[in-house]
C-alpha cells in the first residue's frame, strides 16, 4: 500500500458485480490527478462497513493532515464515513496529566467532501447535480478551487 501521498483529489465509487448465484459490492478509490489507485474492498453487502473500510485503506495512504477534496456519488455513507476516517485526536496541551476516555476527535482541518449525482431517463442523462456537502477552514480561494473541480472546469 502506498503511504505518505499528498491524496489533493480523491474520487470513491462502488460497481455491484453478479457471480454465479451470488451478487457483490466492489468500492474503489482513486487519486484523480495521478490515476493512482488507492485501494478497493469487496463486499457482499453495499452498507457502511464496506465505506468505512474502504475510506480506512485511503487514510492509510494520505500523508497528515493537508487540503483533501473526496468526490463522491449519492451514496448517503459516504459521507459519514469520510467524516470517520479523516480525523485526528486531540491531545491535551501542556504536561499535564492525560484526561480519562478517549480524546476528543477533531476533522481535518482542508476537507471538502464533493457530491455529483447523475440523474438518467430511460438510460439518457438529464440532469448532473453537484455540490459540496461539507468544507471546513477553507478560504474563498480554496472553496473556489473546489467549486472549480466540480464542475469540470479545472484538475
């Protein structure tokens, strides 16, 4: 597995395969402006854990905290589960003694989450919705660039 990678772009999707009998989940990601592929789970359910472990195999690969954009499909766990992954403890300052229970978690700081969803008719595309679902500490100049990559017009 690849690690310390400066992941910028990061795109999550999942393919349903048929078998013999049996039907499977593949999810996937990639690192869009390298083509590197990050990682795939399979399942033979599509639910949460299959997006939690997957966004477990693509933290493993991001270097520390830094500006991530992850762009999605309409899947609802997927948002979650980045949230999930892609945080850090909180440790108390000082030399003080170490609090009791877990630390408190706390998002990356340049995370964007970026949903685009294509609606199709009678197998034509009618419509592509994209938004940014969630973006924390970014200033205009990094939430223009991301407005900039949804729809296309940079990356």
């Amino acid at each position: 597995m690849q690690q310390n990678l400066d992941l910028q772009h990061v795109q999550l999707d999942e393919i349903r395969a048929k078998g013999v009998g049996k039907v499977i989940w593949l999810a996937m990601g990639i690192m869009v402006p390298t083509r590197l592929w990050l990682g795939g789970v399979v399942s033979a359910t599509r639910d949460r854990k299959l997006a939690d472990r997957l966004l477990k195999i693509v933290r493993g690969c991001a270097k520390s905290t830094g500006k991530v954009l992850v762009c999605v499909d309409g899947w609802a766990a997927y948002p979650k589960a980045i949230k999930r992954a892609f945080r850090d403890k909180i440790l108390p300052a000082g030399p003080e003694q170490p609090q009791r229970g877990r630390p408190r978690l706390a998002l990356w700081p340049q995370l964007a989450i970026g949903v685009v969803i294509k609606y199709k008719r009678a197998y034509k595309l009618v419509e592509v919705r994209r938004e940014i679902v969630a973006e924390w500490q970014l200033g205009e100049a990094e939430l223009a660039e991301v407005r900039a990559v949804l729809e296309g017009k940079a990356g």
